[in-house]
C-alpha cells in the first residue's frame, strides 16, 4: 500500500518531482505516474493507487485545471476525504475545490520552514501519520517458521570494518588532546529570549526586511504551526507575548495584518511574505490559536 497519491499536469512535471522527492524524504512513500507499467490501463492504475493511498496530493496549476483527469482524480481524493490541495502559479482550485483550503508553493524550492511546505506536511501527518510512522516494518516470517538469520557482512566491506574502528579511535585520541591543551576560556553568555513590550509599546522596527540575524527577534513558538502547544508552556508569558505568538501562527500563511505595530514586526522576518486574502490554518494551527487566546484573557 502506498502512503501518498500524487495528481498533476504532465506539463508540470519539474515542479512536481521536487515535491515527490521532498516528500519521500519525509519517509512517505509515493506514487505517481512516472512509475505506471507500460501494460496497464491508466484509468485502472490510477483508480487502484488512489484507493489505496492513505492521501492525494493534487497539484494545480492553469494546466492542472484544465485537464479533465487531474479534475477527475482530485475529485475521487475529495469524496475518499483524502484530499490535500497545493497550488504552483498562484492560482485558486477550479470549482468546486476552491471551497477547501490550498497551500501555496509556488515559490518554494524545498526549504524545511517554508509555511506553505510546513501546510502540506501537517496534512500529511493528519492523514498518513508521523512521518517515522508511516515508514513500512517488514513483514513477520510466515506461521511456522522462524525468521531467517542475519546476513553477516560479506566482501571488501567486512575487511573494512577494523581499518574503520582504528581510525575512529585515532580521531577520538586527537580531539581528547585539543581539548586538554585548548586554555580555558568563561562560558559564553547564554542568550535570553526577548522580551516584548505590552501592545501599545512594541519596539519600532530597523529598516524593513533587515537580516533576521541581526534586527529581528526569536519567533516565540517557532513549531507552533505543527506541533500542539500546552498551558504550561503558555502560562508564564506576558500578555504581549501571547498576542505575538498567536499571531505568528497567521504570519506564516503570509496574512496582511491591520494593524500598523503586527505588520511591521513580521516584515522583519525574511520568511514573511505577504499575500492578501483569506487565510486557512490546519487544525493544530487552530487549536493553538484557541489555546493562546484564551491564555491572553486570563
């Protein structure tokens, strides 16, 4: 059984394969029709891995919309509730699927923070399960027999194990010196999480879209879009680090804030990227939301 369906546009195929890729690497496996037999049916094929996929990923693009098969398949992911929508120019899912929420990444190329990709993986964690889940164990032995041995190691690889031994046991002799003759130094100083000031008093920003590194301040929950907050952890912060927190969580989807003092905090960060509209969180996102919320009005 396969984790992960892919539907796209052959036309699109670059893009994609990025994403298959990305993907696998989670520890998912995947299907898409790169790998269909020669001397089978597509529509049998593709009927029979979607069926058996734990989710779809459909890939939109003007291209994608316009082909009646990737309508069709996203269609069979929609009513199976298996269905994850990811848009590559930018465009809305054509009706009827522009009733449920996309990520964009159009301008993602494989970066692990990037919010589109950090959406489509919470999906697939809501669908498949944790990524070290959805890797396959193998199979029992058969009823009444016992599993075969281990293979020993066999040929160059096996005479290579003491050379290997010796000169990890030399690298270790080598680091136990520098340390004993490296002079003592004071630890560095450990830095702080900032502090924020209350609403009416956030900090001005430096110049806008200034290096993270130098201008803009630690995200306070910087997992917050993927894994479930609790109240202890929320507890000791101050009102305007609640109000930054929960907002951080919208940050991520691009959202244009209203208000002046949130908008120009966020546009410190390089991975902010506005993008006016609606914006649709995944449900840990919401739930930390709530949590946060409430925390503020205690």
């Amino acid at each position: 059984m396969v984790d992960v369906f892919i539907s796209y546009s052959k036309v699109d195929e670059g893009a994609v394969r990025q994403l298959a890729d990305a993907v696998r690497r989670l520890g998912y496996s995947v299907w898409w029709d790169d790998e269909l037999p020669p001397h089978l049916s597509y529509s049998d094929v593709i009927a029979e891995k979607i069926g058996a996929a734990k989710a779809a990923i459909v890939v939109w693009s003007e291209h994608a919309a316009a082909s009646q098969w990737v309508r069709a398949e996203a269609d069979v992911a929609r009513s199976q509730k298996k269905l994850i929508q990811t848009s590559i120019d930018g465009r809305m899912p054509p009706m009827p699927f522009n009733q449920i929420q996309f990520a964009a990444i159009g301008d993602w190329h494989g970066e692990e923070n990037d919010p589109a990709w950090i959406k489509v993986k919470a999906s697939l964690e809501a669908l498949v399960g944790p990524p070290a889940a959805a890797e396959a164990a193998p199979p029992p032995p058969p009823s009444g027999r016992a599993a075969p041995p281990p293979v020993p190691p066999q040929g160059k690889f096996s005479k290579l194990v003491p050379t290997l031994a010796g000169l990890l046991v030399l690298a270790m002799i080598g680091v136990g010196y520098l340390l004993w003759a490296r002079p003592s130094q004071p630890p560095a100083p450990v830095p702080h999480r900032p502090v924020l000031a209350a609403h009416p008093a956030l900090p001005a920003p430096p110049e806008p879209h200034a290096p993270e590194s130098a201008h803009a301040p630690a995200q306070i929950f910087p997992d917050s879009s993927w894994r479930r907050l609790t109240r202890e952890e929320v507890d000791d912060l101050s009102a305007a680090e609640l109000w930054i927190a929960r907002n951080e969580i919208f940050a991520r989807h691009g959202r244009v804030f209203r208000d002046a003092r949130l908008q120009r905090h966020f546009r410190r960060y390089r991975w902010y990227r506005a993008r006016p509209g609606e914006v649709a969180l995944t449900p840990v996102e919401e739930a930390n939301v709530r949590l946060l919320r409430d925390a503020e009005g205690w």
